[in-house]
C-alpha cells in the first residue's frame, strides 16, 4: 500500500520498518560477504574475483559496469 494514502504517523512507523529490515538485510549481506570473501580472493586473487563480481552485478542489474586497473 502507497505511503501517501497513511497518516503521518503510520508513515513513520513505515519508513521506520522499511528502515530496520533494510539495516538488518544489510548486516546480513556484510556477513555473508566476510564469509566468503577469503575463498574467492585466496584461490583466484583479488582481480578474478572484482571481475567476476563486477560481471555478475552487470548482469543483476542491467547496467554496463567497467572495471578500470591502473596500468591497462
């Protein structure tokens, strides 16, 4: 349901659910990425890895995503 049909109030209390699922999303990401972050860089190095996660974003996103390394 649109924010803009609520009172004040609800709004707020809305935007304040929105905001506690956001951070608690978000903290679970952070975990996920600390738990997995040492596999992917120790067995292909960092580059692959920052490639590899740039192409996926690309393609989850739609948007063209370029990797830029000092000295290409």
């Amino acid at each position: 349901r649109g924010l803009k049909w609520l009172s004040s109030d609800a709004q707020m209390e809305k935007l304040k659910g929105i905001d506690r699922h956001f951070s608690e999303v978000l903290t679970e990401i952070k975990e996920m990425a600390s738990e997995l972050r040492p596999m992917a860089i120790d067995a292909f190095g960092l580059v692959h890895a920052l490639e590899q996660f740039v192409e996926r974003t690309s393609e989850m996103t739609g948007f063209e995503i370029n990797l830029l390394r000092e000295g290409e």
